[in-house]
C-alpha cells in the first residue's frame, strides 16, 4: 500500500471528519473535504478544528510519503476566511525544508472557488521506524 491508501485507511480521526487524502508525492500532497452541518460551529460557519484536520492529514501525507514515520511538532493556522456549509475544501501542501529529520511544509486550504481559507504551516520529526512498523 502507498501512503495515500495508509493514511486514508488508518487515519481514522480525518476520515470520520471526512477527510480523505486525493493526491500524494514527495514534493505535495492534497486533502480533501466537503463541508457538512456537522463540521460547524456555533457562528455557522466551519469549525476551526475541522480546518486543521483537514490540514493535517495533507502535511501528514508528504511527509510520511517517503515510508519514514514522521509526526507533527509544531503547527500554526492563520485563518483568512469563512467556509460555509456545501463548500468544497481543497487542502494542499507543499515541502519547504525537505530535512532528513525535520521537515517543514506549508498547506493552502482553499473553497471550489479557490478562495483561501487558511494557511498553515507545519514542522515534523521523523522517527527512525517505517510507516506502518506501529
């Protein structure tokens, strides 16, 4: 299985947020999801939350997708617009620092109409285990 297919399987927090990872390889990654009623919070408009995660499973595919086992060690989301319900988002991330231990990427999240949403950068540690190994 490739990394896409693992983390699409195994990443259960993102898939039951509906979540899923749609492209993948060394230099970017891109998530997916639709927002639904309950991705909203109490200003009716997409929780922050769920922004993240969507977020993170696009930093967690690139830098998992060389096989080496890499978790989050910092993050930052600066949130630029509202998504509403029905809006498609388009997560994509991009590598900046490819560092054999600690790399960094930046994710874009945008609505169908390519309107960014959020920016979020984010910082790894990879571990010396492969993907799957836990």
């Amino acid at each position: 299985m490739n990394i896409q297919e693992i983390l699409n399987k195994t990443d259960r927090f993102a898939a039951n947020a509906g979540c899923r990872i749609t492209e993948v390889d060394e230099q970017h990654a891109v998530a997916e999801m639709t927002v639904t009623p309950a991705h909203l919070n109490g200003g009716n408009v997409c929780q922050g939350g769920a922004l993240f995660t969507l977020a993170d499973l696009a930093i967690a595919a690139l830098m998992n997708c060389r096989g080496q086992l890499t978790f989050g060690i910092s993050n930052s989301i600066m949130f630029v617009a509202s998504a509403k319900e029905g809006d498609h988002l388009r997560a994509e991330a991009v590598s900046v620092a490819d560092h054999p231990k600690i790399p960094s990427v930046e994710v874009r999240v945008t609505n169908q109409e390519g309107r960014l949403i959020c920016h979020v950068t984010g910082m790894g540690y990879r571990k010396a285990v492969a993907v799957g190994e836990v």
